[in-house]
C-alpha cells in the first residue's frame, strides 16, 4: 500500500517542475542491451553509441558462460561482507588478477566504482588533510573527497600550473595531501597529464589517486592510464572498475599491500556491505582473460574514434571517448533525438555532469561496432553540426 506526505508529494513535484523547466530533468527508460551494440528501446533497435562496454564483453559467450557457471557453483548472491564469510576464492582470484595487470603489489575488488571511491579517500585521510580534485573529476572522486572531510581544493581540468599553484600555498598547512583525477576523463576522453602530475605529487608529497574506469581494458595495452605513458607514470592509488571494458560490475583499487591492508580494516564501503555475487567476478575473470589475449579488440575502439573523427572533422582522438560539444541543454537533446530517428543512440549529456555551457553529445567506441555503423553516424553528426554552425 502507498502511503502519501502531502508535503513531501509537493515538495517532490515543485523541484521535479523546476528541473522540467530547465531542461534538466531525466528519465529513465528501458534498454535492452544485445551483442554488437544493438540496444532495443520502445520496441525498436538502435546502435548504441553511449556505451561504456567498450570491448562489447558485456554479451559476450565466453563472459556470459563464465557468470553463469559461477553462479551454478558458488550461487546468485554472496551473502555477506567479506570481512564476515561473502569472500569466496573466486574473488581473492580476481584480486590477484587485477594486480598482475597493473603489476601493483595488492589490488581490493569493491561493490562498484562508485563504492570505491567512496572508501579510499575516507579511509586514508580526516580533518586536516588537504585533497586536491581535477574539476572534472568523476562525480564520485569528489563524492570521496567530500566524505573524508579533508578540506578540498580544486584545480581547472589538467592545469598543472594551477595545481603546483595550490600546492605552493596550500600544501603546509595540512598534514597529508592528496591529489585526485580521472586516468582519461570520463566526458571529454582526455587523459590527465600523470607523469607531470606524478613528480608535482612527489615534490610536494602529495598522494596520487587515478580513476582509471575508462582506460583499463582499452589504453596502455588494456593496463590503464599509467601504461599509456612512456616511461610509465605509475601512482600509487589506481582504482577503475569492472563495469565499462570488463563488461561485469565491480570496482577496485591496485596498490601497495600495506596501503590495501588498511583498506581492508578500515574501508567502510567494504566492511558494511555484501561482497559482489559471483556472477559479477566470474564474469570480470573471463574479461580478464580476453583483455589479456586479444589485442585486437582492445585497439579496435580507438581506432573507430579515429574513423569517426576523421570523418567529421574532430581533433585526432586520444581515447574511445569523443565529446560532440553543442553548448545549450536544447541543442543536445535536438541532436540526441535527431541521431535516434536514424537508428543511433547517443544520449545528450547535460548540467551538472558537465559544466554549465557545455552539453553535449558524448559518443562512445567499442570493438563491436562495424564500420557501416561509424560511417553513417559520422555522417548524421556532419550535418548536425553544419546546421550548429550556420545558426550560431
Ligand atoms: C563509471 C565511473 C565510475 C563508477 O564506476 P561504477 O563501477 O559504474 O560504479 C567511477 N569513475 C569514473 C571516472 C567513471 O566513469
């Protein structure tokens, strides 16, 4: 039975009007993902341009028959914390996996990306501590850094100069400091400036955390962002998840076993919830293994973005994420709408995750999608912006 506050039913309705009204409002509508980034919704079939399964492992057989075996063996759910008795081997497996991959001492598998974000700042750092955050950063970085409680600082995406500037005045006053960004961004599909970052991060001995969610499985060789660079830039914080590239669901941190072991004790988002069913890691294992194998795959979105910005006219594209920016929440949605009467899904991305002025289109590559596929959306995007330029 449903229980209605008449005040809380107004208060909901009034703030829902608002967003309306500025365009700000979402929905959520049923997809049914299938392989080869076909998306059904409202009973047609779209190519789907906003995925983050850039290797397309999320249907793929291999991955799915390792979910269910795993599931056939160990069941659907964990049933409990790890610290209490969720933490199967299978998962101690997939820890071991990650490491390897990043060739980091220790890796700890959380909930979600989200979760561990969520955990790693907070148990690293309090009051007195000092975090500096990329302002582009993941809505969850900053979600962490607000959860620490360590006071926070954010320098202008990529500004080294600004950063070093923080640094400069900020760093003494505080005990311990952290810097936080995203290994590539995950709406503009740049990478942050890590081996820059990293000796800043060392003069003034600062801790580096890197989001690698959209670089593991698709840059440096399927390692992540460190491994794009030459030499490598390496922080000691990589955390990413299993949810885009592997395809699964999860998160994780690769680091030094000491800094993991802390985690372990004192992460709440770890210690206070349900291990991940085996399904997901069964899942992320298999994942794994094709990433491992299959360099092919892991080049192949890269180079659909470089097809598709070649085609329309963009900068060469460093990652699978290329952002169409169209300023106005109103001419992102008209593209969006636009794209799907041709058969592509491409969702408008608006305020607040990105900034104000800069909606856009955020177009996604992944190893499953055909050429046909980029030729024809690179074709309906020309002329989206054509018609952009010509009334601006
Ligand atoms: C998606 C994303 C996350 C969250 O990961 P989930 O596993 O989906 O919770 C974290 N950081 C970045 C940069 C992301 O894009």
């Amino acid at each position: 039975m449903q229980s209605n506050s008449p005040s809380l039913e107004k208060f909901a309705a009034r703030k829902l009007a608002g967003l309306e009204k500025r365009q700000l409002r979402r929905r959520l509508k049923e997809s049914n993902n299938s392989v080869g980034m076909q998306v059904e919704r409202d009973g047609q079939t779209y190519v789907n341009f906003c995925s983050n399964d850039y290797l397309g492992l999320a249907n793929d057989p291999r991955v799915i028959k390792a979910a269910q075996d795993a599931t056939a063996r160990y069941g659907a759910g964990s049933g409990a914390s790890r610290l209490v008795t969720g933490g199967h081997h299978l998962l101690f497996e997939l820890e071991r996996r990650l490491a390897r991959l990043k060739g980091t001492e220790d890796c700890i598998v959380f909930g979600s990306g989200y979760l561990a974000n969520l955990a790693i700042a907070p148990a690293l750092l309090g009051v007195g501590d000092l975090v500096l955050v990329d302002e582009l950063a993941h809505a969850c970085i900053h979600a962490g850094a607000e959860l620490s409680r360590a006071q926070i600082r954010k320098f202008r995406h990529n500004d080294l100069d600004h950063l070093r500037e923080l640094l400069d005045t900020e760093r003494s006053a505080y005990r311990h400091a952290m810097i936080m960004t995203d290994g590539v961004f995950s709406m503009d599909g740049d990478f942050a400036p890590l081996p820059e970052m990293l000796a800043l991060a060392d003069r003034y001995d600062a801790w580096t955390l890197v989001d690698d969610a959209h670089a593991v499985g698709v840059v440096g060789d399927g390692k992540g962002s460190s491994a794009y660079f030459e030499p490598q830039a390496t922080p000691p914080l990589q955390m990413g998840t299993l949810s885009k590239a592997l395809g699964s669901y999860g998160g994780y941190l690769c680091a030094s076993h000491t800094v993991c072991e802390l985690l372990r004790t004192r992460a709440r988002p770890l210690v206070f919830t349900t291990a991940l069913p085996p399904a997901s890691i069964g899942a992320a294992l298999a994942a794994l293994d094709i990433v491992e194998s299959d360099a092919k795959r892991r080049e192949r979105p890269l180079e659909l973005a470089k097809r598709f910005c070649a085609a329309v006219g963009l900068p060469v594209p460093v990652s699978p994420i290329v952002p169409v920016l169209l300023g106005s929440e109103a001419r992102a949605l008209d593209a969006s709408a636009r794209l799907q009467d041709q058969g592509f899904l491409v969702t408008a991305i608006r305020p607040p995750t990105v900034p104000r002025g800069t909606a856009r289109l955020r177009i996604t590559f992944s190893a499953t999608h055909t050429e046909a596929d980029i030729d024809q959306l690179a074709q309906g995007v020309r002329l989206i912006l054509q018609e952009t330029s010509e009334t601006a």
